[in-house]
C-alpha cells in the first residue's frame, strides 16, 4: 500500500511549515521565555513563543490551503469547508520549552473530518488523519508519516530544524516481540490534581510488571520514540487532539497498534500504543489497573 497523492502532498507541505515553525521558536527561545497565562491549573502554563508558533503556522496553512480548517492548541478553531482539518500543537511540552529541557516539539497533523457518527469523544479525532510531522528543533530530529505510506525519521544532526522537503533518513518500525515484563513504557501526568493522583494509582500497578517508565513531558515525542524503537509502549489519559494527531499517525504507520476506552479510537480519556502482542498485554495490564482499556 502507498501514500495517495493528496496524503502526500500534505505531508510535504506540512513538513514545510515543521520546519519554520520550529526555526522560529528556537530562535524565539534564543532569547529567553516567560510564561504568558495559564491554562488548565496554575502549573499548565502558556508563553507568548507558543502563541506566536501557533499564528505563524496557522498563517502557512492559510496561505497554502485556504479552505482548511484548523485546530490548535492556543487560539480558536478555524471553521473550515474543504472537510480537511489541521490539528497544531505548536510547541508540546511547553514545561519542557520554559524550562530549556530540550524534550518540546512542533506537531503538525491533519486528518478527514468525520461525520457526526465518527465522533470519538473529547480528545479525539473524527476522519482518518491524513499525514503528520513531529519535529524536535533543539535536536533536528523529524518523524513524519502520511496514510499508508509509512513512518519515516529525518534530520538528527542537532542544533536546529531539520531542513529538505519530504521523507528523509530510515523508514521508523516499532519494536516487536517485546514481552510486557520486559518492556521499557512511556506515559504522562496531567495537571489537575485529582488526574495526576489517579495517574499514580495506575502507575503504582503498572511498574512492577514492566522493565521500566519513561515520563518526557511531550506525548508527541513519545510517541515518535515508540515509532522509532527507543521505548516499547506508551499510554496516557487526559490528552487533546494536537498532542496526539502527528503522533499517533506515525506510531500507527511505524506498526503500532494504538486504541483508545475500550478497543476504540484514541480520545482524551485514553490512548494506548504498542506493537499487537505487547498492546493485548498492556491493556490487560492497564484494566486490572482500573483503566476502561
């Protein structure tokens, strides 16, 4: 199976648009970051880089695809009519991005838009998301996939955004074969007081049964580092669409399995990705730990 010519050509242009917006938040981080509001609780943070990032690539997308619609993180949906929908996170792991950690990243996803019997819920996604792109500019790191055509990894060279138009470096596979007693597992904690001490209640089940849990800051860093092989699973609740658009595409093309409550489509309540026979694992793992996986 390989990538249609339209999932093709919005994976072009929306590494395109990765790539400066990634260039211009690094240089925007050159000079020093604060925290411009809040979200969700005083520690779900948002700077003005962030705000920035978002209007810089809603403008690219605009200019390129003036009918789309868009969803970010930071600033209204833009209500489109060409039943294509830009799902933006312009900065993922804004804590690590305040912090000068260099686990952030610009994610870019766009996806059909489903009728309203497609509806997954809060967090979810409602069409088949066409292409994404993961680009990490501290590292130059890009993961990219579009539908049916495979996960691919670019750049690496550090110190800035990957440069060149299209799939770049080696094809991304999960790792397989991997039993859940020894696999490495990526997750995240929310920000809401009441999430996180669920959260832990989970992770106290979960860890004696793995080889170890990873926690970055970035769930689409994670999930680009299971498509690449550098963890084994990932799970996390409480997510939006934009953590997970870009991510879960390349994770699903890299040979991952990835589900949300109850076997279904991915949403804020759940999202649950490993390769076939660790993913049947992890959710058994995850139910007896009081998750609807």
């Amino acid at each position: 199976m390989t990538s249609t010519p339209v999932s093709a050509d919005l994976l072009a242009l929306a590494h395109g648009i990765a790539v400066r917006a990634a260039e211009f938040a690094l240089e925007a981080r050159g000079r020093g970051v604060s925290v411009a509001a809040t979200k969700s609780t005083p520690t779900d943070v948002v700077t003005a880089v962030d705000r920035d990032t978002e209007a810089l690539i809603r403008s690219l997308i605009l200019d390129a695809r003036p009918h789309d619609g868009i969803v970010g993180e930071e600033d209204a949906a833009h209500i489109g009519t060409s039943g294509l929908d830009w799902i933006v996170d312009p900065i993922d792991g804004t804590v690590n991005f305040l912090y000068g950690i260099p686990a952030w990243a610009v994610s870019i996803g766009v996806a059909e838009r489903g009728g309203a019997d497609a509806a997954t819920g809060p967090g979810g996604i409602e069409g088949a998301t066409l292409a994404g792109v993961v680009l990490s500019p501290v590292s130059g790191e890009l993961f990219e996939a579009s539908l049916g055509g495979g996960a691919w990894f670019g750049g690496g060279a550090g110190g800035g955004a990957a440069g060149g138009p299209g799939p770049a470096g080696g094809r991304l596979t999960v790792n397989e074969e991997v039993p859940l007693h020894q696999a490495l597992v990526a997750t995240g904690f929310g920000y809401a007081q009441d999430l996180r001490r669920r959260q832990a209640e989970v992770l106290l089940e979960v860890l004696p049964g793995v080889r170890d849990i990873r926690r970055g800051g970035s769930a689409a860093l994670d999930l680009a580092a299971l498509a690449a092989g550098r963890v084994d699973a990932y799970y996390e609740r409480g997510l939006n669409a934009w953590d997970h658009a870009a991510g879960a595409l390349i994770a699903r093309e890299a040979g991952a399995v990835v589900t949300g409550p109850r076997g279904g489509r991915e949403n804020s309540e759940l999202l649950v990705a490993a390769a076939p026979g660790l993913h049947e694992e992890l959710v058994a793992l995850l139910r007896r730990a009081g998750l609807d996986a």
